[in-house]
C-alpha cells in the first residue's frame, strides 16, 4: 500500500497536466479522464493518488501531525529559540501571524486532496462498469466511491478544525465556472460531508471481510469512525465570524447522536474492531513495527514509506543512533510538560508509552533527560523493528488518524450528553479503555462517577490518558471551549510544582537512574523526596529542580481566547483569491 500511493499518484499528476493543447486535441502521451477511468486498475490508481497527499510533510508527515496540535495541556511544541521565528515556534506559542511559513504547505496540501478527490467522486459513478459491469468490477468501483467520498471528508474536516469557514466546492476545478471562491459556512461543509459518509459508509466493505487485502485503505469502521467524529465537532464549540466568539448551535444534539449511533455500529462488531489487550503492544509491536494491528484497533492510519515521508519518531520521540553513524539523531521536538506526566496514575501503563525520559546511547543504553526535557513516547525510532538503516528523517512510521479506543470514548461521551448522565453502557465503555491502561491493577482504578458532569470530567481526562501525542487533545479541548481553562490550569499547576506547593512537594528535585541499563531503572521513587545519598552505580538527572520561570512561559505563551482558536489564512491564499477574507482578528 505504501509504495502503490506514489504508484498511484502518478496516474492523477499526468490526468492533471493533459488539459487541451492548442496543435494536438489529442495527445497519445497523456492520460485523460477518459482512460484514467476506463477501468478498475486505472480507476484504482486515481484513488490512490487521492490518498497520497495525506502522506506529505505539509500533512500527516509532519505539519499537521506533529506541528499544529501543539501547545496543548499535555506537550509543548519546538522550543530552540527564545525569540520570535514567524515558523514552527510561533505556530507553539499562538504568536502567529498569517506570513507564517508553517501555513501555506498544509492550506494547499488539503486542496490539492479535496481536487483529487473531486475528480474521483466524479468520474467513478459515471462509468460504464459502475452500473453494468460484473458484481465484482460493480463492488470494487463501489468501494473506490466510497473512499473517494471518505478522503474528501477527512481533507475538509481538518481544514474546518484550523481554518473555520473555508473555500468549498464539490467538482473538480476544471468544471468549476469560478475558481475565486469566497469562504463557505462551516456548517454547510459539516452537512455536506456528514451526508457523503454516510453513503460512503454503504459503498466500502469491513474490515476483514472475504476479498478485502489487509492494508491501510479506507474500510467501513473507519468511515463510521470519522462520521462520528465529525458529528461532535459539528455539534462542538467552534470559533464563528460574525461573533467572534466560541459557540455551538442549538441543534448540537442532533450531531451527538449521529456519533452514538456509529460508534455503537462500530462497537458491535468486536470481529472487525476491538481493542489490543496491551496499549504498548499498539506502538511499538504495531505502529513503530511496521505492522498491521490483528485486533483491528487502528481502524484508519496514514501509510508513509520510509525514507520518503513520515517525520514520526525522528521529530517528536528520544534521540537514536544508527549504526555506524557518529551523532544523535532526532529532533526530540515535541516535550512532556510535567504536569502531564504527574496527571497519571503511577499504576498506569500508558504514561511510560506516552512520555520519554530519555535518549540513546550508540550501545542503545538510555541517557535520562532532565524531566522539562522529557519527551513524546509512542512513536520511538528504537521501538522500529528492523532498526533503521539511514540517517534519513521520514522513519516510515504510519500515523494513526483514528483508535477503537476513540470510538469507544466518543460512545460513551454521547451518551452522558444525551441521557444527563452516563448509561450504562456508556460507563461499560468507558472501564474498557480505563481498565486496558491499568492492566495488572483493574482493581484498582477506583469508581466510575456516576452524574453526567462528573462523567464528563472524567472522560476529559481519560482521553488525555489515552490520546497523548496522537494529535487530539488540542482539537477535543477547542471543541469542548476548554482550551484556554486548561492552558491557566496547567500553567497554575507548573506553577506550584517549580515552588514545592501541595500537591507537589513531595516530587524528587532528582531522579537517579542505572547507568549501562537499555531500559530506564529508577534508582528512587518519582513519588517521594529524593535520598540523601544516591545509590551506587546511578546517574543523576535533575528532575521537579529542573524547572524554571520561563518553562512555564512557554506554555501556549501568547493564545488568545476567542482568536487562537483558528489559524490565520495564509497570506498566499489571501493574494491569490481576492474573494477571500482574513477573520478572527488577525
């Protein structure tokens, strides 16, 4: 699958540039629509192409991955520079402005999807084989349909999620009558998408079903998954134009139970989706493996080929070596803030998946940082099984765009919604994640709340617990209107922690850890004052001591509530498109 995305892409960039020449109405070199879609295997590539854009470094490679979810009250994003850059630094700290060179790539990149994805929708209906062809060349063209449908969604949901009221069109450019095209409501985009999932959801098969190959193409749980998730962000706060201010309308439950309801389709096929009994074995068994997920739990992620996209692990995970290379490797971009890693319960296997303490030695012997230098753990080049071979950045390590463990929580935050408090099957749903993180110690995860604000809270916190580092905690947060809360808390809760203030001061000022150990062996407790006298044969790292003043600056330093919320549109697009407006403030 990951080499047939540049396969496939090549059909679509050569339908792209065949457009009418002046001395040859016909050229036999180019591939026009005519051929693209004359058959399966072509019609198959087309869609391939409408897939590959999500693998870029201006998408899931990189930007929109690893760049746009942070700050966040979990991670902090790049940090190499105390003054203002105008590029990934600002884009951290909410100082953006829209020349900022981390925002053209991914505003295109989505439109570049959305146009192959347009002509798909387009032209697979209206082919011969659609409709009259045998059952097995009619399915597969279905489920191409479908897919293209899907992509299109998922390229105008992240746009939405960033930019707010965006430029639509649902044909491809060349039968678009103006290309200038102003902003379009949000909502009417959400309309458009939530009604194309659902009959994408009729056009592609489940997952394991006879005849369908174990890859990374779109599958029925998957297409229910994102209408799902859609729907609450349909229902959610979002940041409007004329108000300038955080709402949601009215209507918002109407979407909570389009979620409920997927959700609940989804979870009734424990055949196709269900969770893996180990949350580590997800990363470094599955995704940092290169491997598929037997149990289905990744219900959709982005392929990407290593050495040629996916900066996962090599941006935001520990510093590796490979052999025969003399340096460190690794950005190491993306950090834990403290607070983050004292949210959890020490009985929780998820908070030693999620967070990094250290980096590698040659030897691949560990070196622990100082605690503000802790970093993402889930996707980790020294969890790459083979070890990687080149010193290129794009490990190949596939992003996961959505978990059975989402579905799950999505579930169970509907139903709270939509019943003033939880059912039971939503606190079912709920334990089953909760009780898959503390896995060895179910007993004692404590009672489940049982009033719908309590629930609530309790669900704000468990996907923290269980989405760190995946790119989704600052979305659920704006969608919840608790971004900005949550900055002031974790800045409030820093606070205390750099001063010794309950609940923190009882945190070891040092942590020491086993020299020559290619595993992190503590030699004190992460709970407790630090000993007066170090054990032998252990390092020291500065842990709670190793914070300062400007730490806690850095965290989302400049957001703005009622603003930062959105992106600014780049100034590009803004040049380009003089139908096309700057809002929000900036």
């Amino acid at each position: 699958m990951k080499i047939a995305y540049y396969a496939g892409c090549i059909a679509l960039l050569t339908m792209a540039v065949s457009c009418k020449k002046f001395l040859d109405k016909e050229p036999s070199s180019a591939f026009d629509e005519r051929y693209i879609f004359s058959d399966v295997p072509n019609a198959t590539s087309a869609v391939i192409g409408a897939y590959e854009p999500l693998t870029h470094q201006q998408a899931y490679g990189s930007r929109l991955s690893l760049m746009y979810p942070y700050d966040n009250d979990e991670m902090i994003g790049v940090t190499n520079t105390s003054a203002p850059d105008n590029s990934s630094r600002d884009l951290s700290r909410y100082n953006l402005q829209a020349t900022n060179a981390q925002l053209p790539g991914p505003f295109q990149q989505l439109y570049t999807g959305i146009e192959r994805a347009n002509t798909c929708i387009k032209n697979i209906p209206a082919m011969e084989l659609y409709s009259k062809g045998n059952a097995a060349e009619q399915q597969q063209l279905r489920r191409l349909h479908g897919e293209a449908l899907t992509l299109r969604a998922q390229y105008y949901f992240e746009l939405i999620r960033n930019w707010g009221d965006v430029p639509a069109q649902y044909e491809p450019s060349i039968d678009q009558p103006d290309l200038f095209l102003p902003k379009t409501d949000r909502d009417s985009i959400y309309g458009r998408i939530l009604s194309d999932l659902k009959l994408a959801a009729d056009l592609v098969p489940w997952r394991n079903e006879p005849g369908v190959a174990a890859d990374e193409r779109i599958t029925k749980g998957a297409v229910k998954g994102l209408r799902a998730r859609i729907a609450l962000f349909r229902g959610g706060y979002s940041l409007r134009r004329a108000s300038r201010r955080m709402e949601r309308t009215a209507d918002y439950q109407e979407y909570y139970k389009i979620a409920r309801d997927e959700c609940a389709d989804i979870i009734q096929r424990r055949d196709k989706h269900t969770l893996n009994p180990v949350f580590q074995a997800v990363f470094k068994e599955g995704l940092d493996s290169y491997k598929q997920d037997p149990y289905g739990e990744v219900i959709f992620e982005i392929a990407m080929a290593t050495g040629l996209t996916g900066n996962l692990g090599y941006y935001d995970g520990p510093r590796f070596y490979v052999a025969g290379n003399a340096g460190q490797l690794g950005n190491s971009s993306i950090r834990i803030i403290p607070t983050y890693f004292y949210s959890f319960d020490s009985l929780d296997t998820r908070r030693d998946v999620t967070t990094a303490p250290y980096y590698n030695n040659a030897d691949k012997t560990k070196t622990v940082q100082t605690m503000v230098n802790m970093v993402s753990g889930k996707f980790r080049a020294d969890w790459i099984t083979p070890a990687p071979t080149t010193t290129a950045q794009q490990l190949g390590i596939n992003w996961p765009v959505l978990r059975f463990s989402d579905v799950l929580l999505m579930f169970a935050e509907a139903e709270n919604e939509l019943n003033n408090g939880p059912t039971a099957a939503a606190i079912a749903a709920y334990e089953e994640v909760r009780k898959r993180g503390f896995k060895g110690n179910e007993t004692k995860i404590g009672m489940t709340p049982s009033t719908k604000a309590a629930f609530f809270t309790a669900l704000v916190n468990e996907r923290s617990f269980e989405f760190g580092g995946e790119g989704i905690r600052k979305y659920d947060l704006i969608r919840w209107n608790m971004l900005y809360e949550k900055i002031q808390e974790t800045r409030a809760n820093y606070t205390k922690m750099m001063k010794r203030e309950p609940p923190y001061n009882n945190l070891p000022q040092v942590m020491y850890y086993k020299t020559g150990s290619q595993t992190v062996i503590w030699g004190n407790s992460l709970y407790e004052p630090t000993p007066a006298t170090p054990p032998a044969g252990y390092a020291k790292a500065n842990w709670a001591s190793s914070i300062t003043a400007s730490w806690i600056t850095n965290v989302a330093q400049l957001f703005t509530p009622n603003r930062s919320e959105l992106l600014p549109i780049p100034q590009t697009s803004l040049e380009a498109n003089h139908k096309l407006t700057q809002d929000y403030g900036y």
